[in-house]
C-alpha cells in the first residue's frame, strides 16, 4: 500500500512515521521538502519526502495534514494530482470567514472525490511519532474506512459514518482549549468548570444542528480529545490560551483562535447562541 501525506508539520510528519510503521510506503509532501524533526525518532526508510504535487497521483489514499488556514489553496494545489483515492482529512479546523469545515471545502476544490473522511482524537504528535498507543476516531464512506485501517493499522481506531460531527469535535475542542487555558489563569476552579461545561455545550448545539451524532462527542474524537487538550499545558491551545492570558504571544499555530471564528460564523448562520464563544473570542481582539 502506498500512502500519501499532505503537509509534515509535526503532526502530518507524526502520521507519516506512524503509517510506515505499520508497514505501507510514504510519500510526505511539504512546500518545501522540510519535515518536523523528533527527537529520539528516526524517519522510517520508507518514507520518501517530496515537494512535488505530482508525487501523490499514484498513492493508493491521501491523508491531508495541512493547517485549516492553508487548507483550501493547499486542495486547489492538490487537484490536479487527484486519481480517485480516498481521502483522510486529518487537519482539525474551521475556516474563520466561511465557517465552512475541511470536508465542505474539500467538496468544493475537488468535487470528484466521493470517498473522503476525517480522522480525530486524543493525539499528541510526538507520542504518535514515538510509537506510544493513541486512538483516534475514523469517520467516512466505507471505502475510506477500509483505506485508513490500512494507512494507519498501527494506530486504535473506532470507526464511525458521522464525518461532520467528527469534525465539530475536532474543532470544538480546540476553542475550548483555548477558553480553558486562559481560564486556568483568570478563574478560579468553579468557575472553569462552569465555563467549560458551558462552551462544550455550544458546540455540542452547533454539530447536532448540522447532522452530527451525540454519540461521536462521546468517543475518541469527542470527549476523549477534549480531555487530552483541554487539561494539558503540552496542548498548544491549552498552552496559547495561557499565553493570551498573560499578555505573551502564543508559540506556534494556535489553531483554537481560528476555530472560534469559524464556529461562531456557523452559529449565526444556524440561529445557534453561543455566548461562552463570542466571549472568548472577544478577548483576543482586546
């Protein structure tokens, strides 16, 4: 099997180790031929690094790992390499004008894709990288399915149909991350719980509104990745909130930041309040 990663920041390259792990060939493009580098990890000899677009029309299944700003320009790149395999979006995001998700935008930029999916969870990228056990929830057609067990048979994988609500929870969880690391600085214990509980539900009310499945924010991808991201300082959301709190700028993508926006733009399209929300996202723009 050959497997074709889009994007190698530390997660796509995380998923490029991952996947030649188990066994399949890899071809991991970046913009420039540059990966994200682990220490203590060595890039597996089946991996093959490209910058080259064309590289990845003869992979048997995509996994895109772009960030969610870069998404949409990154699969109007994408197109015309696309033969027909499946597609894994592993980017966690919202796009901040549109509110539109990975798979609505997908849809867009290449239309003649029928078997896609989204892959999320509890997933720190150099705990994947170093091979420690991680499940995730995998959400698409059926041929999808199949293709991502074998592109990632070295990771746990629960499976589901509901690809939309598998993406709110990607998204959501990492708003409130964010909303949870400022607040470990400006709240006390009560109250974070309170806003915490708050702001899940808002999101919650926005991925049953647009088809979602209750029971994907209670798996892997639900409250399994809420309670990896939302309660560690490794969490880059968690941590940018923390940096917001104090006045420093957050390290790195924060994707938290784009992923208010963006289910803000959705919830006004959908007559959903979400107070917690605007209120998180009014704060960054103090």
């Amino acid at each position: 099997m050959k497997v074709g990663v889009i994007g190698a920041g530390a997660w796509g390259t995380a998923l490029a180790i991952a996947s030649a792990r188990g066994g399949t060939d890899v071809v991991l493009w970046s913009y420039d031929g540059v990966h994200k580098e682990f220490d203590g990890v060595e890039m597996p000899q089946n991996v093959r690094m490209t910058s080259d677009m064309g590289d990845m029309r003869d992979m048997d299944t995509w996994l895109v790992v772009t960030p969610g700003a870069f998404f949409r320009e990154t699969m109007r790149k994408a197109r015309d390499a696309y033969n027909g395999q499946p597609i894994i979006i592993c980017t966690k995001g919202a796009e901040s004008a549109t509110g539109q998700f990975m798979s609505e935008i997908l849809q867009t930029e290449i239309p003649e894709c029928v078997d896609f999916g989204a892959l999320s969870g509890p997933q720190f990228a150099a705990e994947v990288a170093r091979g420690v056990p991680t499940g995730s929830t995998l959400a698409g057609t059926r041929n999808t399915i199949v293709a991502g067990q074998g592109a990632l048979s070295s990771l746990y994988l629960e499976t589901s149909d509901d690809i939309i609500g598998t993406q709110v929870c990607g998204v959501g969880k990492n708003a409130v991350a964010l909303i949870c690391g400022y607040n470990s600085v400006k709240c006390e214990e009560n109250e974070r719980a309170l806003i915490f509980t708050r702001a899940w539900n808002e999101v919650m009310k926005i991925g049953i509104a647009m088809g979602g499945q209750m029971q994907s924010f209670l798996g892997l991808c639900g409250i399994g990745d809420l309670f990896l991201s939302a309660t560690s300082a490794t969490s880059r959301n968690f941590s940018g909130g923390v940096a917001i709190a104090n006045n420093t700028p957050p390290q790195g993508t924060v994707e938290g930041i784009f992923a208010l926006d963006g289910l803000i733009t959705r919830a006004k399209d959908l007559g959903i309040d979400v107070p917690v929300l605007i209120q998180m996202q009014q704060k960054l723009k103090i």
